[in-house]
C-alpha cells in the first residue's frame, strides 16, 4: 500500500528564511503579491520589513492585514474581494495559523467563488488558487506545511475542516527568529498545539511509515525545547528547535490527519472562542488517557520520543509516565480548564451533545486508535470540564 504525500514545493528552514521572499516570488515566476497578516504584524513590524524586502527586490506589494485570530468567512470576504478586484499572481501569507488559514482560504475563494461550507469536508479541493508563500511567525499550527484550513461558520458556530491538494502552500520560509517576540501564553498554546499535531499523527488509523518518521522527530524537538521556551523567550536554540517541530508535526499530521483531540478541540473553539491550541492543550491529558489502551505502544514511543519516559521502560510505565508529563506540562505552562478559563458552564453542558455530535461529524475522531460514541464524547467534555 502507498501513502500520497504533499508538501510545498519550495521550503527555506532557519535564521533569516523570512528574508528570502524576493527570491522566492522570482523563483515561482510572480511579481505581484498580496500580503496577508493581522494587526500584531503590522503593529510589532513585520509587515513593514518585509514591504521593505521586497520593495528593495523591486517587487510592489499590496497588503490585507485584516484577519481575525480565529477566522471566520465573514473575516476573510474582504480579502476574498480584494483578490477579486485585484491582478495578483501569489499571496504572501504572515503570522501565525490564523493569517496562513484565512490566506488558504482567501487564495480558493478569491479566485474560484462560492462559500467556504462548498469546501468543506469530505470534499477534496485539488483545484490549485493562487499560489501560498507562508511565513509562520509561532511554532504551532504547522500550517504552512499541512493541506488543511479551518474557517469558522459563525452562523452555525462550526469550525469547517477544509481538506485538500488547493490548501498546500506552494513555498514555506520557516524562520525561527520571527518567534523570538512571541509571549508566554501563545508559546505554551501553540506549543502544546504542535506537540499534539505530532502524537496524533502518530497514533492516528492513518499513519504511515513516512508520517512516523516525521511524528517522531518532530517530538523529539517539542517535547525537551517547550519548557525552556517558555520560561526563556530569548533562547534561540529552543526557540529554533520548536520552529522546527512544529513544521514536522505539521507534515506528518498533513500525511496522517489528526485524531479525536482535533475533533473535540474544534467545538470549544467554536461556542467559545476558545484558541484552537489552547483548547487542544486543555483536551490532551484527558483524551489521552482515554485512547491509551487501544494502542499501548504508538503512546508508549511518544513518551519515550518526549522524553517523559526512558528507552528502557516498559509499555505500561511510560505510558503512565506519559499521561503524567502532559498533565505536569499543563500545570506549568498554566493551561486553565474550562471552567477555570471562564466559559459558562450552564451553556458548556448545554452543549455537549451538539459538540459531540460535530467533533465525530469532522472525521477526525474516526482517526483515533479508540474511536468514542456520542455517549463517551459527552462524558469526556464533562470529565475535562474543571481538571486542570
């Protein structure tokens, strides 16, 4: 049996990637870019330097900076409008997996029309809009390197997992030192978030040899650089180490899709904007400690590549030893609870079925080496509910 894999065409890894924008629009064959990110880049500079990049390559760029940190398809219908208006031969899409999510988005819509729900799951987009040159500025959502976008039906309150060849940036400039600026909070979150990319990957009924080798990897880069990152911002090794996973995790999930904390993380988000990676940190222990017995080894290798477990440990005792360490890791890098975060919790419990129902309506619980009923989703949304 063979597994498809797809990955961007052209990818830069390391200190100053980010700066090689120019060459990479001349080496694709465009000259024309939009430049898609959000305020923070904008207010923290990153747009301005890489304006001036490209100004100083002579390329001319335009720039919609208006995309929310969890994007709706109301978020991103002026930047739909700006493409259509426009005469744009590639997008360049900077920030975190918001902007690269919307730019996915935006580069279908803008030049092929309709509504996000006409790309949702179980369509398969191959159709290829215009071409993706991602610059991730956090290392979690693997965004640029994974066939995924996630836009949210705010009418419905449903995240939409879109799926397919027409979401793979075409180039990805994968730059470490764009993280050095990033808080606390959104290192633990999206950390958490690229750890969990990898042990899904990993466990998930769609893993293969090639996503194995890129699962593995990429925890053995999260799993000793998160903390350091965490408590020492400025340590470039960390900071590198983490880029680079999460741009692993990313191909391997990319190549193997995620698992049941994906399918439940995505209703939080939803109901109660919730970020996507913290809502996966606040499932993971929980969910992981659910799964464990339907696949004792593949938890069993994630420990050991985590280091929360010994090459010499036995199944059962790393697998304990894992479901402790993402708890302890929570615990330290402050991930709340639900209830400790603020959700209502009337309107949480209220909701538990129709968030039950659309995690398995997503497909990805049925990746999960232990796939719930509504029943098991229900009870595991109240047992995460006030466990830290």
């Amino acid at each position: 049996m063979s597994n498809r894999i797809i990955l961007p065409r052209l990818m830069e890894v390391g200190a100053g990637a980010s700066r090689k924008a120019p060459e990479v629009l001349a080496a694709l064959g465009c000259s024309n870019p939009l430049i898609i990110s959000d305020p923070m880049m904008v207010k923290l500079g990153y747009v301005d330097n890489l304006q001036a990049a490209l100004s100083e390559a002579g390329v001319a760029s335009d720039l919609f900076a208006d995309t929310l940190p969890e994007p709706t398809e109301a978020s991103i219908l002026a930047g739909v409008d700006k493409v259509k208006a426009g005469n744009y031969d590639a997008i360049i899409a900077l920030g975190g997996g918001s902007p690269i999510d919307s730019a996915k988005a935006i580069s279908i819509l803008g030049k092929f029309g309709g509504q996000m729900r006409d790309y949702k799951f179980p369509r398969d987009v191959s159709e290829q809009g215009l071409p993706i040159i991602a610059i991730p500025t956090t290392a979690g959502t693997g965004s640029e390197a994974t066939r995924f976008t996630i836009i949210t039906d705010a009418d419905k309150d449903e995240k939409m997992l879109c799926v397919g060849l027409g979401f793979m940036p075409t180039a990805a400039l994968i730059d470490y030192e764009l993280t050095l600026s990033v808080p606390a909070r959104v290192t633990a979150d999206t950390g958490i978030d690229a750890l969990t990319h990898a042990i899904e990957a990993y466990v998930s009924a769609k893993a293969n040899p090639y996503s194995d080798s890129q699962a593995l990897a990429a925890m053995k880069l999260l799993g000793p650089n998160l903390r350091t990152a965490y408590h020492q911002p400025d340590n470039r090794e960390a900071r590198e180490a983490m880029m680079l996973g999460s741009t692993l995790a990313g191909i391997a999930f990319s190549a193997a899709s995620v698992a049941l904390v994906h399918g439940m993380s995505r209703p939080i988000g939803a109901f109660f904007h919730v970020p996507h990676g913290l809502s996966n940190a606040m499932l993971l222990p929980t969910v992981t400690a659910f799964s464990l017995d339907s696949a004792p080894e593949r938890y069993a290798d994630c420990a050991r590549a985590i280091g929360a477990a010994l090459q010499s440990d036995d199944t059962d005792t790393a697998n304990t030893k894992l479901v402790a360490e993402l708890r302890a890791l929570n615990e330290e890098l402050e991930v709340p609870s639900p209830a400790a975060y603020g959700i209502d919790e009337a309107r949480y419990f209220e909701l538990r079925a129709t968030m039950a129902e659309q995690a398995l309506a997503s497909g990805s619980p049925g990746n999960n080496p232990r796939v719930p009923s509504v029943d098991e989703l229900i009870d595991l949304y109240a047992a995460v509910w006030n466990q830290q």
